[in-house]
C-alpha cells in the first residue's frame, strides 16, 4: 500500500523529558477492534507512563475504516498527532516506524517494562510463535520475551483454528500472557464503551498501572444497578 506506511525516519523535535519511571510498548496490528489500543494509550499516558508506539501496515488501515484515523506515514508526523490526540507531555509518547532497527525497543539492552499487542493478529501470533523478527513488532515482542518481560495479546479472532490454538500455547509457554478481547457482563455493561473499558481494565492490572474503570468482582458497580 505506496504511501501508508510508517517510515523509518526518527522524530526529530526535541524532547523535554527522558527520565519516565516506567516505559510500556503498544503496537497496534490490523485485527478489528482498535478502539481496544486506542483507550489502552489514552489510559496509559493518563497514568503517567512513558509510551513507545508502534503501528503495522495493517493496523494503519484498521484506524482509518474503525476509527476514522487516518495516521501519517512519518513517525514525527503520527508521534505529534497522538501525542496532542491523548495529551501526552513532551516526551511522554513517541512512535517508531517498522523498520526502524535503531528504535529502543529492538535491543535487549533496552528493552521496555512490557509489551502490549492491542489488537493482536493471528498473523502476527503465528510470526511471534515462529520466532520470527521482520519487522520492529516481532522484533520487540521477541526482546521482551527473551528479557523475560511481560508480553500481552490481546486478540481478537474468532473462531480459533487448532493452528492458532497451538500458536497460543506455544507462546503462553515461553512466558506470554494470552489475553483474548473476551469481555464480561456481570457489571452489566450499558454501552460499548463499557465493554471496552473492561478489556483495558484487565490490560492494566496485568501491567500493574492503577485504574478504576469499573468495579471489582464483589464489589458494587458504579453505574447503580
């Protein structure tokens, strides 16, 4: 697709701040349900956590036709646009393009805190399970893995095949947290917001990063039901 790919020039504007006290990947790959990675970043940047972005070609089509985003083939172009679109402070979020080799993410000596794959592909399931790095997604998922880090898909497939399934058990073995975009309705969800809320709700306590998005089992839900 000439034209919709993210670069690999890096940004270029200055940054304020390089000190974030945790740091947390996101990519965002070409399943449906986008809007699952789009509030995970906005929960994130609101927590304070630095962002490292990553967008596959796929992925970049998703945005436009689920969400209307249409994302700049330069990364200092995207970086800015989320940037302002999420409130990010100076510094708080940068994008890196898929071949971008010299990106932090793609070393083992400076690897994230975790990794989240929001949604997750089959295709990009089976490229992680094969072991495989062509781009900077794999690369990166494949360096925290190795560093013993936390990686979480969330996929959004269904029905499964016995190969996705066996793509999934070989990952959760190596140490991956397989998170299907399953959401639960003891809460009572009234809205889709709500369904999506309990996604990223799930996504962020295994990440350890606070949030409140909706009550806990036992507890009484906000929503006066």
């Amino acid at each position: 697709m000439p034209g919709s790919a993210i670069t690999d020039q890096p940004p270029v504007e200055p940054r304020v701040q390089d000190d974030w006290p945790r740091t947390i990947a996101v990519a965002l790959t070409g399943a449906s349900g986008i809007q699952y990675g789009l509030r995970l970043l906005q929960c994130l940047i609101d927590a304070g956590v630095r962002v490292y972005l990553l967008i596959s070609q796929a992925g970049q089509v998703v945005l436009k036709m689920e969400a209307g985003i249409k994302v700049s083939a330069q990364p200092a172009e995207a970086e800015r646009f989320f940037s302002q679109r999420l409130g990010a402070a100076p510094g708080q979020l940068r994008v890196f393009g898929r071949q971008q080799w010299t990106a932090p993410v793609a070393s083992g000596s400076h690897p994230p805190e975790a990794m989240v794959i929001c949604p997750c592909t089959t295709g990009t399931l089976a490229s992680l399970a094969a072991g495989l790095s062509q781009d900077l997604i794999q690369r990166a998922a494949d360096v925290v893995l190795k560093e013993r880090r936390t990686l979480i898909l969330v996929l959004r497939e269904t029905p499964f095949t016995a190969i996705h399934l066996e793509n999934m058990l070989r990952l959760a073995r190596a140490g991956a947290v397989i998170m299907p975009a399953n959401p639960g309705f003891y809460y009572q969800p009234r809205t889709v917001d709500e369904l999506i809320d309990f996604m990223v709700a799930r996504v962020l306590d295994h990440l350890r990063v606070p949030q409140n998005l909706l009550p806990r089992w036992g507890e009484q839900p906000t929503n006066g039901n």
